[in-house]
C-alpha cells in the first residue's frame, strides 16, 4: 500500500472533520470542547506533514506500517466520537472504512487485529463518551434499545464488510496471479513457435547451398586421388555438409512440423499438441472421425494458444487415466470439435462446478500421491489452458463419461473424465483455398 494514498484519505478526512464541526457549531448550536478537538484533528494533521516531508510520494508501506497507520486513522476517529457524543453522533459509522481498506489490502492476520480494535473501541463508546449538549444545555442522546443496535450494526459491519472486502481482494489478486501465469505460458509458447520457425525457415534456406557444397565437394574428391592431403581436405567438407543436414534435421524436427507454414490439418496441430504426452505409459489416440464429419478435413491456423491449451488439456487426461486417452476430432461446415476422453476415475462431484478456477485445491491421499508423485492438484494449469482456448473463441465443456461418478476407474473404457472444445469454423479455420496459396518468400524472423 502507498503511503501517498493513505495520506491523501487522510486528508480528506481532516477535511470532512473540520466542516462537520464548523456545521455542528454554527448551524445546529452545539457545544464542544475546542481543546480536545484541536489536539485530536492536530495530531492527525502533523502526522501528515510529517510523512509527507519525511518520506518520498512513491513510498509503499511495509504490512507493519499500514497496519499502524490504520490504527491511528481507527484510534483518531474514536477519540472525536468520544468527544462528541459517542455511538449517539451518526458519524460513528465512518469507523468501517479503516476496517474495509485492511481488509482489502493487508494480510488477514493484520486486519483481523484492526477489526478487533475497531469493535473494541466501538464498544467503550457505547458506555464512556462526552454527551452532545445544545447551546440551551439541552442533552441529545438516542433510547438505548437504538444505541445498542448501533453498536450491533456497526460490529456486524465490521465484520461482514471486513470479511466480504477481503474476500473479494483475494479473489482478485489470485485472478492477477493466475492471469500473469497464463500470459507467460502464452508468452513460452508463442517463442517455441517462432524458434521453430527460424529453424524450419533456415533449414529450408540452407538447403540448396548445403546440396551444392556436398555436390562439389564429391567431385573434388574423385579429382584429387592422386593429392592425399587435399583429397583428405575434401572429405572433410563433404563429412562437415553431411553434418550441418543433419543438425538441421533434428532441429527442425524439434521444431516439430515445417513451421514456415501459418497453417496445417486439424489432425496435424491435435497431434503435435498431444505428441510430448504419447511417450509416458499410456495410449494416446487420436480419431479422426472422417466419415461423421461433413466435407474435407479442415486446415486450421497453427496458434500457440491452441497448442498450448490442448497440451494441458492432453497432460491432465494421461496424468488421470489409467490405460488410455482417447481424442476424437470430427468438423461440420460450422464448427470444429476436439473431444478428450480417457478411463480414469473422472472429476470429483466436488469440484466439476469450478473446473476453470485457478489454485482450486484439493487435500490428496497417500495413494493419489504415490500414483502421481508429480501432480500438484492446484487447477492452475486448467485455468491457463481454458483462459487460452477461450481466447480463440473455444467452447469448453466438463464431464464425466458415467452417468454417476463412482470414483472408480474404467480402464480400456471411455467412461472417466470428458474435456469437449468446440469452435466456430471462422475462428480458427483457414478459408477454403487458402491452404493452397503460393507461400511467396521466406520473410525475416523479427523478435
């Protein structure tokens, strides 16, 4: 937290505290005591010029310091309410907005501290406080069956506001968290994906020099039999070209499919995000479903988002499944599906309704974690993958393949969990006749 804004509310509540007595005094009559509103509104005053003096405007507090600060701003306000009439001043209320902004912003540790001092003070100023007195000498007080429901409200809004404040803070930084993580997966996949394509492209550049060095360097080697130290020169090159093909090979083949191409098949792009995952002890299979489907298989754009989604999506089916995954693509002239079924246990009943909610965690037995000692259970990785795919206008749906989860697995048996993407065909489908465009030049790779 900034110590800047917490200065400048506090400010403004110097201000609002100045007025309201200016009011009391002249509009309404009422008698107080100067010397104590003075030394109270002061104190709050100087320890504004102080820290604003003393510390730069872009300091941040530690916990400790605006937890302090908070205090004080609780502690100030009480001290004017004592003066002026206690829980009987209708501005006792304005003790919830030092509890609201802990909440909000510090550790629960420090605003439960806060909220207690809050209720604290509020309940000995429902007992000790300086009555408000007219000019005529006239005592204003409420009865107090409505002074006891004003400190009830005020404690039940501490802690609903505090508790409802911090919850909805928390929600919003985990969502923050979640959504950094999403943004450097996407961030990795989308330098894979170029790194591949500087590979494919200089592969595909290469390649002509590199068949004219090997040609010429044969012929060399034919020609200069009868000089040793040249003819050994020569092989040397020729060893060196085949070298240079062949480590240009594996990187492209790294690098997976000829990325110098914006576009391939459906089935290539389901494969490539699934082909990490085909090597870990289970069977990975992918279906084509060519005769349900209606037309040509489409080409779809090779996104890293899509890559990346499915992947995760593909990783939690073989982490959860105990022989096989299944994935089924199949198209209309409308729409593209992807469906990911395997024959594990399925999703819990409890938690299918937050599938999609980032750190969604949940305590794992000694068995799940001998099963899958690598599994960390947190949903983080579903939330990316979601956040992505939908970004590419991917429906996502979750389910189970029995009608009701037993918790028990069905191995070889399409009945665990069911991961269903659907895409409008516009979205990430190449136009008819696009795939079969001249490519043109190779362009340069700029970061």
């Amino acid at each position: 937290m900034r110590l800047r804004t917490l200065n400048m509310v506090r400010w403004i509540a110097i201000a609002g505290q100045v007025v309201t007595l200016a009011v009391a005094v002249l509009a309404f009559g009422l008698e107080f005591a100067p010397g104590g509103f003075a030394l109270v509104i002061g104190a709050s005053l100087i320890l504004n010029i102080v820290t604003t003096v003393v510390f730069p405007e872009n300091t941040r507090l530690t916990e400790r310091g605006a937890t302090l600060m908070l205090l004080f701003d609780i502690c100030q306000l009480s001290a004017l309410l004592y003066l002026s009439g206690g829980l009987n001043n209708p501005f006792a209320l304005l003790i919830l907005a030092p509890v609201s902004i802990s909440a909000s912003a510090l550790r629960p540790k420090s605003s439960v501290l806060i909220g207690g001092a809050a209720i604290a003070l509020v309940t000995l100023l429902s007992l000790y406080h300086v009555p408000l007195v007219t000019g005529s000498g006239t005592v204003l007080s409420i009865p107090s069956i409505f002074l006891f429901g004003q400190w009830a409200g005020i404690v039940i809004g501490v802690v609903f506001l505090g508790v409802f404040s911090w919850r909805v803070a928390s929600e919003i930084h985990t969502m923050s968290e979640a959504l950094l993580a999403t943004q450097m997966a996407l961030t990795r996949e989308q330098k894979l994906t170029d790194l591949g394509g500087v590979v494919a492209a200089a592969a595909h550049e290469l390649g002509t020099p590199l068949a004219t060095i090997k040609l010429v360097s044969g012929e060399l080697v034919d020609d200069l039999r009868d000089f040793p130290a040249m003819k050994e020169d020569a092989q040397l090159i020729s060893e060196q070209a085949d070298r240079c093909r062949d480590i240009l090979r594996s990187m492209g083949q790294a690098g997976k499919d000829d990325l110098h191409m914006h576009f391939v098949p459906l089935q290539t792009v389901v494969e490539e995000a699934a082909h990490p995952h085909m090597e870990r002890g289970k069977s990975v299979v992918v279906d084509v479903q060519d005769e349900t489907s209606e037309g040509e298989q489409p080409y779809v754009y090779r996104r890293p988002e899509i890559i990346h989604g499915l992947r995760n999506l593909v990783q939690n089916a073989v982490d959860f499944a105990e022989t096989t995954v299944w994935i089924d693509v199949s198209w209309t002239r409308r729409k593209i599906v992807v469906r990911i079924i395997d024959d594990g246990t399925g999703f819990p009943a409890s938690v299918i309704g937050r599938i999609g909610d980032p750190f969604v965690r949940k305590r794992r037995n000694e068995q799940d974690i001998s099963k899958r000692p690598g599994y960390e259970g947190m949903g983080l990785g579903l939330f990316i993958a979601k956040t992505l795919l939908e970004r590419t206008g991917a429906e996502i749906s979750f389910a189970n393949g029995t009608e009701r989860h037993d918790m028990s697995p069905h191995t070889g048996h399409r009945s665990g969990a069911i991961v269903e993407l659907s895409w409008p065909r516009e979205r990430i489908g190449v136009p008819e006749g696009e795939q079969k465009r001249a490519l043109g030049k190779n362009t340069p790779f700029t970061a």
